[in-house]
C-alpha cells in the first residue's frame, strides 16, 4: 500500500525558488513601472466586483439559500421555535 503524502507544489522545493523567484521579478517590474501599475489601479478595482460575481460559490442567492424567512425557520434568535 501507498502511504505517500500528496505535498501541494507550491510546498516542493522547486515550488518554493518559483515563487521566490516570481516575487523578485514582481518586484523589479513593479519598481520600474510603479507609475503604469498605479495607473491600472482604479481599474482593477472596478475588476474586482465583476470578478468576485464569477468566482463566488454563492453568488447573489440573498438569504433565501439559508432557510427561508424568520417565521419559518426554527432557529430564531431567542431559540424558540417559530412555530409555537
């Protein structure tokens, strides 16, 4: 039997340098076009809302998904129940 651990990539040794490498190069890039990256910010932040829309598991269900309204539902605040 296989007792192996699945380790994420990201914990790996080469995982590790990548992204250590990928946040020296962010940093240089950034450094050198701070004025570009300050520019684009206002426009990702606009991103943002359309983005957080797709990749909510939920999206704008409301309150509806977690149980209908107060009166209906049995755990109320003061938990009793609704009903009687």
């Amino acid at each position: 039997m296989n007792d192996q651990v699945q380790v994420p990539w990201w914990r790996t040794r080469g995982g590790v340098a990548a992204i250590g490498f990928g946040l020296v190069v962010a940093f240089f890039v950034l450094r050198e076009h701070y004025e570009h990256a300050l520019g684009l910010l206002p426009y990702l932040l606009l991103l943002a809302c359309p983005l957080m829309h797709l990749l909510m598991p939920h999206g704008h269900g409301g309150h509806r998904a977690h149980g209908g309204t107060r009166a209906n539902r049995e755990d109320t605040p003061t938990g009793r129940s609704a009903a009687g």
